[in-house]
C-alpha cells in the first residue's frame, strides 16, 4: 500500500526553486495513512511536534519526545514517496549546544530518512543552525509565535501587531538567513510584518522561503495543521480555514456504527464468513 522510495522525492533545492514561481505548499502528517493521502498535493510534510496535542491531547507541546517524533516520521516517509518530508525537533533536543543538536538531528535523519529538520529560534539559535548546516543537515527556522517557548512569551499570542515589536523579528529573520537556513516558519504574525520579513529575506544573492501559518498569503508558501483544515475539531484558530468537515462525518458513521451493532443489524450476511461446501 505504501511506498519508501526516495528518488523522486523533492529536495531543498527543488523548493527553493519555487520561490517567486509558485507558492510553496504543504501541510502536517504524522502517520502514514495521512501522508499517503496528500503526497501528491503538497511540495512538503511536516512532521510537526504538533501531534502532541492533535494527537495524544497534550495541553502543548513541551512533552513530546525526540523517540516520538522519529515514530511518526518513519510511518509518514512510509506513506509518501514524493513530498520532501521535514522532522519538527521537540523541546529540549536541541537548545543545550549545537553538539546536542548535531547528535539529535543527524540520528533523526539516519533513522527516518527525512530530508530536513525545523528548529524553533531565531537569533538565539542561530549558531546551532549555522553548525547543522555546515554538516550537511538542512535546517527550517521558525520564528514569530513559537508554541515551544509559550510559557516564556506569555501565550499563544500574535505577534507584530505593534510595530515597536518588528525589530526583534526581522533580526530574528536575518540571523536565520545568514546562519543558512533554506526556509523560515512565520507563525501567528501580523501580516505588514510578515510581508516585509518575506520581501527582506529576498535581498542579496541568496534567497530563503517564508513559510506562513497564521502569517500572509504573501509567504513564499504556506501551512496548515492537517486535522485543524479538515474540521477534527469543534473549533479552529483564526487563520484556519475548514476544507471539510471529517468530525462530523466520523459522528455520523460512529452513531450508526453503534445503532446496528445494538440492534444487531451489523454484521450483515454479507459480512460473515460461512463454512465450505
């Protein structure tokens, strides 16, 4: 059913050359049924740490694990065979030095054969992402709102929206770019700040691409939690738009699941196995 071939997966390169072409798409996936289902409609997986919360109903995402992020990632570099898959490094697995990243990372990539990782960070940790990448791992950046440091930034609250606060994050954006990081995560940012930040990365010889979430239709590319745009849940922030309405259909089909298991209208004839002739 599922595929592990890598040859015609896209690669850094192959994103980066759609900078000013099209935008970038992708979405999340963390098993393999998921990422077999959007391969062919996304240029990137992300294996984001948001399956903490999506899916073992964590409160957020400081208690995911590196060991279940490379859990996920293997079932979705099962499910996929064409979308570049990128692992989202958890809380606590890279912020200790750049040599605790370079051991984490690289055993992500050995064990999954992901093609990338995401560290959250903007100056603060440009030096791990300047050491990644001097060693061959390529590295997404994420800055503006980042669910990993929400106890210290007071809340999922967006950001830039007062202009005295555009400083930080364009020297967050510059930093990421000159410690070689090939893309950059916006997330919950005010979009003024958000289109500039992308225009800015775009100066001088090398370009880096702006993923948006909860950002611009301005980003290079954008990203969506899958099972937040497919209406698993009652509700979504702001910047999600609903593409179906799969919690409803999943009620549905489990109340008459129930109703014909009870009534013993299920199984059916057709359903049952019966003995040789």
């Amino acid at each position: 059913m599922y595929s592990d071939a890598k040859n015609n997966r896209k690669t850094v390169r192959d994103i980066l050359k759609l900078i000013d072409k099209r935008p970038i798409v992708s979405l999340t996936a963390y098993t393999a049924p998921m990422a077999n289902w959007m391969d062919e409609h996304v240029d990137f997986i992300l294996v984001g740490d948001s399956l903490g919360m999506v899916l073992y109903g964590m409160k957020s995402t400081i208690g995911v694990t590196l060991d279940m992020m490379i859990a996920h990632t293997k079932g979705v570099m099962r499910g996929s065979s064409k979308a570049m898959v990128i692992l989202d490094m958890p809380f606590g697995s890279y912020e200790e030095s750049p040599e605790q990243a370079f051991r984490n990372a690289s055993r992500a990539m050995i064990e999954t054969g992901c093609s990338a990782v995401k560290m959250e960070g903007g100056k603060d940790i440009a030096p791990t992402i300047e050491y990644l990448t001097q060693r061959n791992i390529p590295v997404m950046a994420h800055i503006g709102l980042r669910p990993q440091a929400v106890n210290v930034m007071g809340g999922y609250k967006t950001q830039g929206r007062d202009k005295d606060e555009w400083e930080e994050h364009l020297e967050d954006a510059a930093a990421v770019k000159q410690a070689g990081a090939f893309a950059v995560v916006l997330e919950g940012m005010a979009k003024d700040l958000a289109d500039k930040i992308t225009h800015f990365l775009k100066e001088g010889n090398k370009s880096i691409a702006t993923i948006g979430i909860g950002a611009s239709c301005g980003c290079d590319g954008q990203v969506l939690v899958s099972e937040d745009m497919l209406g698993f849940f009652p509700k979504n922030a702001k910047f999600v738009k609903r593409y179906a309405e799969i919690g409803v259909t999943m009620d549905e089909a489990f109340r008459e699941y129930s109703t014909e298991v009870k009534s013993r209208n299920f199984p059916a004839a057709s359903h049952i196995y019966g003995m040789k002739e």
